[in-house]
C-alpha cells in the first residue's frame, strides 16, 4: 500500500526519517491512555459495584456506555479524519477523552457515571480511530510498516499490563474515583506532544461528505442491541416479546444502514471496499476474537473476585502475564513472524492458541489454584494475542486505498469494539441466566456459569480461527534475500 503523490500532500507520510518516529511514539502514547483506561476499569469494577450499588447486569453497563459510544462512532471519526485531518481528529479526541476522565473521576451516581463513560468513549473514537490509518501513510514500506504495527501492539499490551497494576494499587489504597484521574497528565502531555510533532494534514474536505445519518443509525443499532441483551433478555427472557421487539428494532436499524450505505452519494462505509476477501476477512476475525477474548477478561476478574476471592491488586497482577507476554511477542518477534510467514500462519496459530486457553479455562473449580489453573490460561492469551493481533492489524489495512485509510482504520477499530461490546453482553448474560438455573451450591453455581460462558468464547473465537482458514487467502511470499536473513539473525 503506497500513497500516490495527491495524498501525500495531505497525510503525515511527508515528514523525515527521525520525526515519523517521534510522530508513531506520540500516537503510541494515544492509544496507552486508551487502553490504559480500559483494564483499569475491569479491575474497579467489584468497588465500582459495592460503592455505586450497581447490579450485576447493570454493572455492565459501565464498560457498554463506552463500548457503544466508541464502537458506533469509529467509523464516522474514522472518516472525519480522512476529511478534516487526521491530526486534527486526533487531538480533538484526547480533550473530549480527557475532560471526560475527569467527569467519571467525580462520578458519585450511578447515572453520571454512565453518561461520563458515553462521553470518554466519544472522544476514545475520535483518538484512536485514525491511529492505525496514520502509522500505514507514515511507514508504507512493507518491514518498516510491520515494525510500527509491532511497537503499537506492543504499547497496547503494555497499557493493559500498567493499568492492571494501577487500577489495583488506585482502588485499593485510595479510591477507584482515582482510576479516571490518571488519564488527565498524559491526556494533556499527549495532546501537546501531538501538536508539535505531528505534521498537520489538510484532509479532504466536508464537501465529501460524512454521512451523519448512517452514523446515527449503525450507533442506534448498537444502543438498542446491546440493551436487548442485557436488559430485557436478561430479565425477562430470550423469548419474551419485549425482547424479541427491541430485537426486531434493531435488525431494521441495521437494515436501514446498509441500505443508505449503498445508496448514499458519500456513504460512512462504501460497500465496494468489502469487495476485499482479505479486509473483509480481517474484519470478521477482529469481531469475533473480540467477542471472545474482552468477554473472558470480564468474566476472569469476577472469577478471580468472587470464586478466588481475590482483591484489586491481586487482580491486576494475576493479568499480568497475559499483557506482558503479549507486549513481548508484539515488539521483539511479531514482525520477523510476518516477513517470514507472510500474517495468515501468525494469525491462524495465535488464535489457535487463543482457543485452547479459553476451553482450559472452563476447568477452573471452585477451589482453584492460580498457579495450576489461571496462569496456564493467561499464558495461552498472551502468546496467542501477541502472535496474532499485529498480524491481523497488518491485514486490515492490506488492500486498502491511502485515501481510505482513516476509514478502514476506522473499520477495523469499530468491529473490535462492536464484537466486544456484544460478546460482553451475551458472555455476561449467558453466565448469569446459567448460574441462575442451576441447582448446585451458590460458588458452585457461579463457577458453572462461568464454565459455560468460556466454552461459549472458545467456540467463537474458534469460528474466527475457520474464517482464517477459509476466507483468508495466502498471497505467495518472496523468498528471504540475504538482507533479510541478517536482519532475522539480529
């Protein structure tokens, strides 16, 4: 994926050897916060109950409000970023993300609480979903590009591994008000840094077009899902008929946005980039495996919590391996593994590895030793994630076009967020109508239905595993030239 000399006048691939790297480490600190804030939040989230009186059901809802924001809205950011710049895009998200923080910090209702993360994820979207579309215009060369991708893995999965460790001492030792306020020094620092070291972008122009409506109606399909899921067919039943009603609001939310994707004059999402298998299969993979994968990262802590009775920190620190190993493999190999195997065998072992880890998590008992029945499956997670996640970020943006960029980076941020979103709901829901029905123990009962719930997420991240297989098409690689070949040995 090369830009044309048009598109260079209006993308960050102009600047110099020294300053595109300083442009990816300012980017990489973007998506730190991002991530940050996300497994800080999965670790508050026992205090976050206990203190706001949430429900189980209802606790979800403090991850879906930004799931939703952010997952409905990368599109249409994604976009904005082709259109208005993509610099411009960017540091416009991190003051919404970051002013945001602060809100949820001061959160003393459940309610405000909510709306604070709608609105951190609004500015989430804006951030991150042009990050992906201004490392390939800053590095298209293809070993350059694989080792950009490599680093922002590897300071995704080490963003998860600080917020483990922060969100546990934070709740513990002061508050889990405190976890939202870590976002507002490196919020500030990153939104400086960006201005001064991101080479500005013209954009497009509005005059393209940026399709509020289909926005809005793939956002309100999202909304009215996942509150099906959670709400009335938690409660009341897959069947009932007020599920089955919001249901069938959503299936025509969803029809209506393909159809004004294929009859706008500027859709959010031209139909015709889904012409490639490879994007297309990228895409499909990304929902899946994050249907799966966010889903049991929920559910773990509360294992760990309710089952292990584990605190914050002990929490954060029994992830620790999976982030760590995941940030390992992302910097140091993940780009030797694609410039030698081409992304589809990375991809395809690391979601294989993935699979394994969440069907032996299913065997973890009521009694359970970390050592002997999580660590082994964090391990799996890690390795798995780091083989594969910058594998299939590689091929998200394979066959794009450079004036497509913020779209397809956009794109593939949207169904990471959407699957999590929706494997969350059903994961957590499945789990809790589960153990509801049960007969057994109260801890009993609880540990089935997480049992049940992770063999449900292997089964999905193991269909993500057929798309690869089947869907993916290997392109012939060329063989290693000695230039190569010394570089693999250093």
């Amino acid at each position: 994926m090369y830009a044309t000399t048009d598109t260079l006048a209006t993308t960050p691939a102009t600047q110099g050897g020294r300053s595109r790297w300083l442009a990816l480490y300012t980017l990489c600190a973007g998506m730190l916060m991002i991530v940050l804030d996300v497994t800080v939040v999965n670790v508050a989230l026992p205090a976050i109950q206990d203190d706001l009186h949430f429900t189980s059901s209802s606790l979800a809802w403090v991850v879906n409000a930004y799931l939703i924001a952010f997952g409905g809205l990368l599109l249409l950011a994604g976009r904005l970023g082709d259109l208005l710049g993509r610099r411009n895009v960017f540091t416009a998200g991190l003051i919404v993300f970051t002013a945001a923080s602060v809100l949820c910090g001061l959160a003393r209702t459940q309610e405000l609480l909510v709306i604070a993360r709608f609105i951190q994820g609004v500015g989430g979207a804006l951030t991150s979903a042009v990050i992906l579309g201004m490392i390939v215009t800053l590095f298209p060369e293809p070993r350059e590009q694989a080792k950009a991708i490599g680093m922002y893995a590897f300071v995704a999965s080490a963003g998860g591994s600080i917020g483990l460790l922060a969100g546990g001492v934070l709740t513990q030792a002061i508050s889990w008000h405190w976890i939202f306020f870590v976002n507002l020094p490196l919020g500030v620092l990153t939104t400086v840094l960006a201005v001064k070291l991101i080479e500005k972008d013209k954009g497009l122009g509005l005059a393209r077009g940026t399709d509020v409506p289909g926005a809005l109606l793939i956002t309100g399909a999202l909304m009215v899902g996942v509150f099906t899921i959670v709400k009335p067919a938690a409660e009341l039943g897959w069947t009932a008929p007020r599920t089955l009603l919001l249901a069938a609001v959503t299936l025509v939310l969803l029809a209506g946005f393909i159809v004004r994707e294929a009859t706008a004059a500027t859709p959010l999402v031209p139909l015709r980039i889904f012409r490639s298998r490879t994007l297309t299969g990228a895409n499909l993979i990304q929902a899946l495996s994050s249907s799966g994968m966010f889903g049991i990262f929920f559910l773990g802590s509360l294992y760990l919590q309710r089952v292990l009775g584990y605190d914050a920190l002990e929490i954060g620190l029994a992830f620790l391996p999976t982030t760590l190993l995941m940030g390992l493999l992302s910097v140091r190999y993940s780009e030797k593994l694609v410039m030698r195997f081409g992304p589809r065998r990375p991809l395809i072992a690391g979601l294989s590895l993935i699979v394994v880890g969440l069907a032996l998590f299913t065997q973890a008992p009521v009694g359970g030793n970390y050592f002997i029945h999580v660590l082994p499956v964090l391990a799996l997670l890690g390795l798995g994630g780091g083989i594969c996640f910058p594998a299939l970020m590689g091929l998200s943006m394979a066959d794009v076009k450079p004036e497509d960029a913020g779209l397809a980076s956009g794109l593939i941020g949207t169904m990471g967020e959407v699957g999590a979103a929706l494997g969350l709901a059903i994961l957590a829901t499945l789990s809790a109508t589960h153990t509801a029905a049960s007969p057994k123990s109260p801890l009993q009962a609880l540990t089935d239905g997480y049992h049940f719930s992770f063999a449900i997420a292997a089964l999905i991240v193991a269909a993500s595993v057929a798309i690869a297989l089947t869907v993916m098409r290997p392109k012939p690689q060329p063989e290693p030239t000695t230039e190569d070949l010394i570089c693999e040995a250093a």
